[in-house]
C-alpha cells in the first residue's frame, strides 16, 4: 500500500499491489478467513480482471476489485493524435461492439463541430446499432450460461449467431471485428441492397433463434435456482452508482437514452423498454433477451423506412478537421449501458482532451455490493451478468 | 430545465458566500458549464442532487483536464481617439471618426487542473448540468473536493483522476491508484509526463516517431 | 428333478436357477462357447500350471486384463466425450489426429493415444512448500480405490474379478475411500483453490454417499443378498414370459435408480455435480497444481469412478449382464454388459454437455432435502413391495399403484419444496 | 539400409543413406508409400505432443474473442485435438498472447509462462502482442512479449481471423513435429544451458525494472544514421 492519500477510515486495508499475492488475514472479523485472488488471469473474469476475495468458508465478506490490467491509454493516445485518427481505437474500446462505440465517438465531435448528418447515414448508423445489440446480448448470454457451467454449449449457439452478424459486418465495412465505419457527418461506406436483404433475413430468422434459446434456457430450473434472487441490487443504489443501461433497468429504473435523449432518429421507431423487478441476476439476463426482441422491431422498421440519399454529408470534413475550440458530451445508449465521449478542442487538429465515458467501468462500481455474502460460484455470474468488456473498463 | 443561468442565480440565494462562475462554451455543442469554488462544492452538490425541480440523481462521467500554463494571443479591438487637431478646425471639414485598431496582446494564463462532472436527472430524464472545479495552480499536491459522498458513481472515476491526473479527492473513501501499479511514481496524463524511454526502431517514415527515434539515438550508432 | 438340499445350499446361485424355476427351459440349459470364451482364453493361459498356481495366476490375469480393458475403454472414452460434445455443439470435434507413422486420418481415433504421449512426456511440477508425498501419492490412491471398486462388478455371466458374499459393501467402502484421495490432493497442493476445492470436494461426497447407499438398500432387500452376482441373476427372470424383471422396472427400482444415478453423478464429480472442479470458479479445484501424468492418473481415475459407478447402476438395476429379450440371451453376456454401461456413460456425456453447474449449498440442499428422504421412503415403499409379493390377479395393479403413489407422492412434495420461489417471470415494460 | 535404397527416390542418394542413416521427412513419406515405416521414439514423442497442443486458457483483449471464436463451432479448433482449454497453466502447452500486453499484466504473463510444464510453446496471436500494435506508443504498453518470453509463433493481425490462429497452430505443429531432440538446435527443456524459468520484472517507478529480457531480447540498434 504505497497510496500516500488512503484514508485509514476506509474498511479496506488490503495490499492492492498486484505482487501480494493470496494469504490469509485474521482481522476483526470472526474466525479464520480466506483471501483469494481471482485473477488477473481466471476462466470466468472475461479478461484480466482482478477480485481480491475474502472469505468466510464460500461466503465472500470482502471483494476488491483491482483493474488496469489492460489500460492501453486511449485517452492519452487519443490526445495525440487527429480526431479522424481516434475513430479505429474506438473500435478496441469495447471490442464486441465496435459500431455503437464508433457512433458515439461520431455523434460527440459531430456535437463538437455541429456537423449535420444526412438521414440515410442516420436510418444505416440504428441498423448498425441495433444489429450490436444483438452480437453484444448474445455473446453475454451465452457467457453468462458459460459461467454457471454449462460446458461450453450455450456459447457455442451464441457464437454461430455473433458469426453470422460478423459476417454481415465484415460484407459491409471489411473487418468483421473492428469495423471503423463511422465518420463525422455521415458513413464511410454505403449498404448496398444486397446487404440490406441480408440483414432482413438474419433478423427474420432472429426471433427463431431468441425462442430456441428461451425454451431450453430461461425455463432451466438450474439456471433459475442459480440466477434468481443472486446478485440483488437495489433502484436507489443503482442510480447513485451511475449503473446505466440492462443492468439499471433490470432494477426497474426507466431510463433509456433511445427514449430519453432521443437521438439519431430513434424517436421514430416505436419500442418498448423492459424493465425488471427484482433486479437479480436473472433479471438482467432476461432484460437483456426481452431487449433484442425490441432490437429486432426496430431493425424491421428501420429496413422498412431506409430513405434514399447520400450517405455521408457532402460538406463533411475528416481530413484536416480543426473543430472551433470549445467542448462538448456526447453520449449514446451503447449495449453495456451510456458509452459517452468527451472532448475539449483548441482548435488544433487534435483533440485537447479526450474522455472515455466507459458504461462497464462505472457499473462496476457496485459490483462489491452485489456480492457480499453470495458465495464464489454466485461472485462469478454476477460478475458475468455485469457485462464487462476489459478493453472499456480499463481503456 | 431551467438554464445555467438560473441554477446559478438559485444556488446564490442559497449559498451567498460560494464562488460561482458560468463558463460559456464557445463552440456549437451549446454546453455552458458553472465552475464552482471547492469549499462550497460538496454542499452545491447536494443540494444540485435533492433540490426537487433539479434532482440531478445521476452523474454520469468525472474527468480531470490538465491545464498547462499557456499564452493566449488575443486580437483586441480599441478604439484610438482621433489626435487632436493642430489646427483650428475647419467646421466645413468633415468630422474625424476614432479610429478603430487592432493589435494583438499576448496574456499569460496560469495553469490549473481542472475536474468536470457531467450530471444528469434520472427522476426529471434532463440535464446535462456540468459542474466544474478547479485548482488554484499546477502544483503539487494538488487537491479538490471529492463528490463520492453525494454520487458513488465518482468513486471509481475520481481514483481515476487521481491516477492519471494526480489530483488529490479529500473526502474520497478509498483513493488508491487504479489504473497504474502502485509503485508508480508519474500522472501520466498530465500534458508534461515524460514516458520512459523504451523506444525501439521501427521502419516508419512517420515525423514524430522520428524525433522520437532522434532523440533516443543521440549519436548515430557507425554506419554499416 | 430338483437339485439336493445340500447342493443348493453350496451353490445359491444354481438353486436360484434351479430347474425348478418355470423359465429354465426359456434359459440356455448350458453356455455357448462365445459365453465361455474369455475362460476358455484364460485356461489356455494358465491350464499348464499346477492347480495349486492356476489361483493366483488367474487372479493375475483378472487384474491386469481389468486394467487394460478399462485403460483402453479411459482412452476411448476421452475420445467419446469430446466427439459427444462436438456433436451437441454443432461441431465435429477431434478428427485430425492422424494415426502415428501413417498419416492415415481416421476420424481422430489416435487422438487419446496422442494425448496419451503428451501426458507421459510432460514435466512434473511439484510447487514449492507443498506436501510432496501427499502430493505423489494422492493421484495413486485415487487410481487404486478406483480400481479396486472395478474388481467386484459382474462383467459378465461367469466374469466377475472378484466375487465376495458381500461385493456391494465392498463397492461402497472402497468408492468411499476416492473421497480422502481428493481431499490430499486438495491440501498437499499448497494452493488456495485446491483447499476450497477439497472442502468442497468432501461436503460433495459426503453428502451424497448416503442417498448413494440407501438407493442400494432396496435392491439388497429384495436380492436377499449382498452379493452383485447374486442381484443380478435375481433379475433375470421374466414376466408374460418376455418382459425383463430388471429392477428397475419396478416402481421403488425406478426410484432408486434415479436416485443411485443423480447421486452417481455428484460421486464422480460429473457435471451438473463437478464442484471440486469448477473451471468457472475454482480454476481447476483439487487438480490446478497436478500436471503430465499425475493430472493423467486423475482423470483417468475419475472415469474409472466413473464406469464403476455405472457398472453398478447396470447391475443392481438394469439387470446386470442380462439379456433385454429371452430370445436374445444368445449374444454373450458381457456384451450385454458392456452396451449397457456405454449407454449409461453415454447419458454421462449428454448430461454434462447440456447442464450448468448447482451451486455447493443447493448441492448439499438437494442431497439432504431430496435426496435422502426419496431413498429412505422408497425403502419403506420396497418393504410393502415385499410384503406384497403374493398378491395376484386384481390385486396386483392395486399393488403397483399404492407403491407408485408412496413414491410419486414424496417426490412431488419434496420437488415443489425444492424450487420453493423459483420460477418464470413475467416482466413489465416502460409507459 | 537396403530398403531405402529399393525405393529409388532422388533423395535416398544423397550422403544421408550411408552412415548415421537419418531420413528426411520426404524420404520417410516415399518409404511409407512404399509400406516401410521407419520411426524412432523422436517421431513418436514429436507426433504425440504436436496433436495434443492445450491451450492456456488465457485471454487479453481483443484477440481473445477470436481465440474464443476459434474454439467455436464454425472454426472449431478441436478438430486439431486443441479445444481442451485449460484453465491451469500447470496442465497446458500452449500460451496463447492473445491481445495486448500492459506493463502492469507483463509481469503476470511471465509468472503464468513459468508455471507451465515443459515442453511448452508460445504463440504471439496479434499486433499487440508481437510488438505493441496500434498502442505501441502508449506508456503502459508493453511493445511485444517477446522482450519476455520465447515466441514459438507470431500471428500477425488486429486482431487476427480465426483462421489465421488455426494457421498459426497448424504452424506450430509443423514446427515440433519438425524438432531433433538430439544436436545442437534441440528444444529448450532438453538443454541443460538454460533455464526454464523466466525472470519476473518488478514494478518501478517509472517502468518496468528490467524493461526487458537481455538473454531473449536485444534491442535492435538504429540501421541507419539519422
């Protein structure tokens, strides 16, 4: 512990430097305790993430988490370079969904030079958005289900969809993971209508898929005995944690940016947003699969409504892009929850600063809180139900 | 919502004494921001929080901003008087109009680091009300209020600040080094962090990677 | 006709096959050659010695051909799983593997003797402070409990390694012991999850040896004896003349089975049951610090476990080695056997390729909660069967539907209180 | 020795048929196709443990997605014996770097390495790994694990395909199976000069203390003057 500014009254005295490694502690609390360290490299923390864990027997009285693992410096190399050139990071952010990180990104320093998007950009960048959603709700689900222990076989169905949307993205903008396809203004590339009539087939087949999913998975009374009523997090504390996204309206709360901030041209399409009542693990896994049933009504309208045009605004510049100094917050409802992007320009061509607003790092913040007095195996889906990707957390 | 303006009005009626400043933001985004002196943050903070046409329950993003002692060249417009006439006037001439000039003053600003909050109502869906603090000078230890106790939300991104800024939360419950190890010594955000030298040669015809290069081959090595 | 008293009472198992039994003649009246096959074998080994050596040389022989048989069936079994799991998955699993020296690819059927070689090659870590005896002997305990719950099985009408008047006792002892083998591995590794594993790991077998034992109780009752070969031939009789009077088709030998079958499950660590190694959790559990051929000697151990306890699910419930039809006892039967236990393991496999894990409390929850009060209730339902077995014409469904109902009852009301709170949701959506 | 000859292929001519006979791998696969097996225990140790590759089942970053997506049904690395995905390094052969490697997790990745039994390879899946990739210039970033660590395989890509992972593996294979366990150029756990394990650097104050491994990594001196 060499942090010169921890305060003693903190309940946490823990060694968090990565070189202590597991010992026990004998404390004020009762008895003897374990302290484990899972990770930085654990099956189950989807990366290297850390959790000092100490334990009573299986429960677990104390939970640091301990992050950094993969802090690649976005922001700092984002600073250093032109604000065209940031958009690839982007994509390494949150590497299940480069698309929704590429908008957001798009959409604030859109804010910042009050650039005009042409509506076709606008109909293209929701399908793109929206099919995210989906890659990003099925791969979580089939890790969560890989969590609780299933040998690898909930996954496996999770990834033949992921593929077939990754087929789809990789037809559109030639990479299937990191597609850097947002520009300021606008679209890099434009869908042809062979790829549209792609896109209608994976989401008419989706609900197919969603149902099969459903039938063996949420009526599963192992996957219910272990999700129901573990990892409870209350509406109150989930707001003042700043959780956004499944997560928080799996405790109930509404709050949809699609609904609240209204941006692209969401205001358009109708959906609806589900919310959970419990705000367990269960919850969060059903939001999420209620969520891409929604998905799949705004892709159908979006397909249906795609007007003609240009695709990127002609008087869009990406090259040479000095944006007037001042500042500006942009932020969307990414599929983890608010990814917002903050930048301050002095109108030079890079940005001055560069902010990364992570959904996952924030919603971690109670990850403590969600499992004390739950056991290993509850830490290790709840984390799972989280929804972390390694790459936003630590940037 | 009521603009920045008002909030500013209504938390000067509630705290007389608080150092209370709208920052506009000259680009288009339309986003002004209120900088608030540190002693009163934590109270304005609280108050932005459970004041019921406010209730700003949500904070959504914490970030420190570096602020390196700069110098502004400003373009300032003055009117010079006209000279006075030397002569009698002529009434029939035709009057002298001032002058109008332009000159170019540099100013010298000090540098400072800077804390952003970005808040939002979850209860009222409005917002963003930007909050700002800031510190007097870039020198160390420097130190602002923490905002953990009103939302947890900071906890995570204050220690973040904290890491890569340097910038000391008093009242944060558990500041520790987040990103970095602990034996870190830098704030690797700070504009003038110096990375350690672990440059390697790479064929790039890239100018900066070439200073780079330049600068950690001081002699040339002898030629081949 | 009838064999002497005295006979019978030398050879139980004779008198029970007595020609007294109105389905002698539907029986074989002697072994064909294939039955008698691996003894011909045998005795073209061994019939040179001198009768007093012929014992221990037959002996010798049992040991090293279970070993070998089960060993090749450990490699085969590997190779089973992973193509078991690639065909649920969607995939074809392991078919590179070309056969050593060949190149010939056919369908991966080298790949466990690959990974055989691997094994054997790889190095062997000891990690610093750890017990190094316990830590060396704990993967041979486990192997030679495994093993020797092997000896007891009855492979087959006249192949059974070592045939003890009380083999089901010895079976229970000896898998028993597997439980203090894992528990060394877990301490003498020296590592926090191998600790929490072997805690886990004895809270998981304890717990459910008993349901494991007193699903066996019932059987034994209605055998009348503690020998499995004695069980099995008990089943090999027929109703209507051709339907199998196996156990388990009984309602307190459905129960049972089940039973013994779920608590087999957590006995072998299977999954929904594979706590003590959680990969999800617990890295590896007991085994995160065993590698090359001591972490081989594990697993193969854990399938020996594995096929002994199918083994005997085969022979106290599924009728042991005995033919399915009457007119099928033509076919030897320890083929009989040996199919019967691949479609247990089979169900092995399929089970673990489609369930998550429980998490240890709701393990121990359902062994003490369920578990154990279905398996002492069908023991009482077992003593009406017994007391009942002379109740014929109308009263023999009246019979199967009391004994149904002392089952089926429990079993409703201890399942309901199982999964008390839990359930589909209906969820709400925002204005 | 007769046999080779039999079998009148160009390269039984050559000087290897005479004394200390060793077949190339060409010679041995016309003399299989001839029905003769020539095999030693290399060849049998070399075939087992190149179809027997388990992977550490370690992820980075991105990378490790599409290590994932490898092991899943559409690529499936399993047909290559190597889904069995340990989560312990003391069962596993093959580390795989999937993703970028920082400074504050180098450390960690070393101790992991050092874990593994011998014979075990390293496969650098990614532009990250190899060098640092797109966050080259970043201060926690480790500019490629080779600075630490033998790489058997560099897969290069941001991230790389999945195929390009099972190409690198199918690689891997090829490189053991081609392996002497005699001579000068034997696998590392068959020497007595080094060492398996690795040193472990230490967080400093600035960096990492050493930055590198100077018996596995050099520093490239500048080619030319500027």
């Amino acid at each position: 512990m060499t942090s010169p500014a921890a305060p003693s009254s903190f309940p946490s005295g823990l060694p968090s430097s990565p070189g202590a490694h597991v010992r026990a502690v004998h404390d004020d609390f009762h008895g003897d305790l374990l302290e484990v360290s899972m990770g930085p490299h654990h099956p189950s923390t989807h990366g290297v993430f850390r959790m000092i864990v100490t334990l009573d027997g299986e429960r677990i009285v104390r939970l640091k988490p301990v992050f950094g693992y993969l802090h690649r410096n976005h922001e700092k190399l984002g600073e250093q370079t032109t604000y065209l050139a940031s958009m690839p990071y982007t994509d390494r952010l949150d590497y299940l969904n480069s698309m929704t990180n590429n908008w957001a990104y798009a959409i604030a320093v859109e804010k910042l030079a009050g650039q005009a998007v042409p509506e076709r950009a606008e109909y293209v960048r929701v399908i793109l958005a929206e099919l995210t959603r989906l890659l990003n709700h099925t791969c979580l689900a089939g890790f969560l289900l890989q969590d609780t222990g299933c040998s690898g076989t909930p996954l496996m169905y999770a990834f033949r969809e992921r593929e077939k949307i990754l087929d789809l993205f990789e037809s559109l903008s030639g990479s299937r993971m990191m597609c850097n396809f947002q520009r300021f203004g606008g679209c890099r590339l434009d869908p042809t209508p062979e790829w549209l009539a792609a896109v209608r087939q994976l989401v008419d087949g989706y609900g197919r898929f969603l149902d099969e999913f459903e039938a063996l998975i949420s009526g599963n009374e192992i996957v219910m005995a272990r999700t129901q009523g573990t990892g409870v997090l209350t509406p109150a504390l989930a707001i003042s944690a700043g959780v956004t996204g499944p997560m928080l309206r799996a405790t109930g709360v509404d709050y949809d940016l699609r609904k609240v901030d209204g941006y692209g041209v969401y205001p358009r399409f109708e959906f609806r947003v589900p919310l959970g009542a419990h705000g367990d693990t269960y919850d969060r896994y059903m939001i999420r699969i209620l969520e891409m049933r929604e998905s799949i009504q705004i892709l159908r309208q979006a397909l249906r409504d795609l007007p003609a045009g240009p695709i990127l605004d002609p008087k869009a510049k990406n090259r040479g892009f000095r944006p007037k100094p001042g500042e500006a917050y942009g932020r969307i409802e990414g599929p983890k929850g608010e990814i917002g992007f903050y930048l301050i320009s002095d109108g030079s061509p890079n940005p001055f600063r560069y902010r990364v607003r992570p959904p996952s790092f924030v919603n971690l913040t109670i990850l403590e809180d969600m499992c004390l007095g739950q056991t290993v195996a509850d830490a290790v889906i709840i984390l799972g139900s989280i929804d972390i990707v390694l790459g936003e957390v630590d940037r | 919502m009521e603009s920045l303006e008002q909030i500013r009005e209504r938390l000067l009626a509630r705290f007389p004494d608080a150092a209370l400043t709208v920052i506009a933001n000259p680009g288009p985004a339309g986003q002004p921001s209120l900088l608030v002196g540190s002693p009163h943050a934590a109270s304005i903070a609280a108050f932005l929080r459970d004041d019921p046409a406010l209730r700003l329950d949500y904070c959504s993003n914490v970030t420190g901003v570096d602020w390196p002692d700069r110098e502004v060249v400003e373009t300032i417009k003055r009117t010079v008087p006209p000279p006075p006439p030397a002569a009698p006037a002529d009434p029939s001439a035709p009057p002298v109009t001032p002058k109008v000039i332009e000159e170019k003053v540099k100013r010298h600003i000090p540098g400072y680091f800077e804390v952003v909050y970005h808040l939002y109502s979850m209860a009222l869906k409005h917002g963003p009300v930007i909050l700002r603090t800031r510190t007097a000078d870039r020198t160390d230890p420097a130190s602002l209020p923490s905002l953990t106790p009103i939302w947890r939300a900071c906890e995570f991104q204050e220690r973040e600040v904290y890491d890569l800024f340097g910038i000391r939360f008093t009242g944060h419950p558990d500041l520790r080094r987040i990103l970095m190890w602990d034996e870190f010594k830098d704030y690797p955000m700070r504009k003038d962090y110096v990375e350690p030298d672990d440059y390697e040669w790479e064929p790039t015809p890239h100018g900066a990677v070439l200073d780079k290069a330049r600068r950690h081959y001081p002699a040339p090595p002898e030629s081949r | 006709m009838s064999l002497p008293g005295q006979l019978s009472v030398l050879f139980p198992l004779a008198s029970g096959l007595g020609a007294s039994s109105p389905l002698a003649a539907v029986l074989p009246a002697s072994d064909s050659a294939l039955e008698r096959l691996p003894l011909t074998l045998r005795g073209l080994l061994t019939g040179w010695l001198p009768a007093s050596w012929q014992w221990l040389a037959n002996s010798l022989i049992a040991i090293v051909v279970l070993i070998v048989a089960f060993a090749s069936l450990f490699a085969l079994l590997t190779l089973a799983e992973r193509k078991i799991l690639g065909r649920v998955q969607n995939r074809p699993g392991p078919n590179r593997a070309p056969l050593p020296f060949l190149n010939l690819r056919t369908y991966g059927l080298a790949q466990p003797v690959a990974d055989g070689v691997k094994m054997l090659t790889k190095e062997d870590i000891v990690p610093d402070g750890a017990d190094r005896v316990l830590h060396f002997l704990a993967p041979i305990a486990l192997l030679a409990f495994s093993i020797l719950t092997l000896a007891v099985i009855p492979y087959g009408r006249l192949l059974v390694a070592l045939d003890l008047d009380a083999s089901v006792l010895f079976f229970f002892a000896a898998g028993a012991a597997t439980e203090l083998a894992v528990f060394m591995a877990g301490w003498a590794s020296r590592n926090k999850y191998s600790l929490l594993a072997a805690m886990r790991a004895l809270a998981q077998l304890i717990s459910y040896e008993l349901p494991l034992l007193l699903s066996v109780v019932p059987v034994v009752l209605m055998a009348g004896s503690l020998s499995t070969s004695v069980i099995v031939e008990r089943q090999g009789e027929w109703w209507l003349g051709f339907l199998p009077r196996w156990y388990v088709f009984t309602p307190w030998g459905l129960a049972g089975f089940l039973v013994f079958f779920v608590a087999s499950l957590a006995e072998s660590n299977r999954s929904p049951f594979d706590l003590p190694e959680a990969e999800s959790e617990l890295i590896a559990g007991h085994l995160t610090e065993y590698s090359g051929f001591k972490y081989a000697l594990f697993f193969m151990a854990e399938y020996f476990g594995m096929c002994a306890l199918c083994g005997m699910a085969v022979t106290l419930f599924l009728g042991g080695w005995q033919a399915p039809l009457p007119f099928l006892s033509f076919i030897p039967s320890y083929l009989w056997f040996a199919g019967k236990l691949l479609a247990l393991l089979g169900v092995f496999m399929w089970i673990r390729a489609s369930f998550p894990r429980l998490r240890i409390d709701q393990l121990t929850r359902l062994a003490w909660k369920f578990l154990v009060p279905l398996a002492l209730i069908n023991l009482g339902t077992t003593a009406f069967w017994s007391l009942t077995a002379d109740w014929a014409g109308l009263l023999q469904p009246l019979r199967w539907l009391i004994a149904a109902g002392l089952i089926a009852g429990p079993f409703l009301l201890l399942g309901r209180n199982l999964s008390k709170g839990l359930g589909p949701r209906t969820y709400r959506y925002a204005a | 020795m007769s046999m080779s000859e039999s079998a009148s292929t160009p390269a039984t001519s050559g000087p290897a048929s005479q004394e200390g006979f060793s077949p190339t791998q060409q010679e041995r696969d016309e003399l299989r196709r001839h029905g003769i097996l020539l095999t030693s225990l290399e060849e049998l140790y070399n075939w087992g443990r190149s179809n027997s590759v388990w992977p550490l089942n370690f992820g980075l970053a991105c990378c490790a997605i599409e290590m994932i997506a490898a092991s899943m049904a559409r690529f499936d690395i399993a047909r290559f014996g190597s889904e069995v995905f340990r989560p312990s390094p003391r069962q596993a052969d093959l580390l795989i770097v999937s993703g970028t490697v920082t400074k504050k997790m180098a450390p960690q990745v070393i101790r992991l390495w050092n874990q593994m039994p011998e014979p075990k390879y390293c496969i650098a899946m990614g532009a990250c790994a190899i060098s640092g990739g797109p966050f080259k210039q970043g201060y926690n970033v480790l500019k490629g694990i080779d600075r630490y660590l033998p790489v058997d395989i560099y897969i290069p890509g941001c991230p790389p395909r999945p195929e390009a992972l099972l190409h690198g593996l199918m690689q891997l294979q090829a490189q053991i199976r081609g392996q002497k366990l005699t001579g000068p150029d034997r696998p590392r756990h068959l020497r007595a000069d080094t060492g398996c394990a690795y040193p472990v650097p230490e967080f400093g104050a600035h960096d990492l203390e050493p930055p590198a491994n100077p018996e596995v990594w050099q520093a490239p001196s500048l080619p030319r003057s500027g």
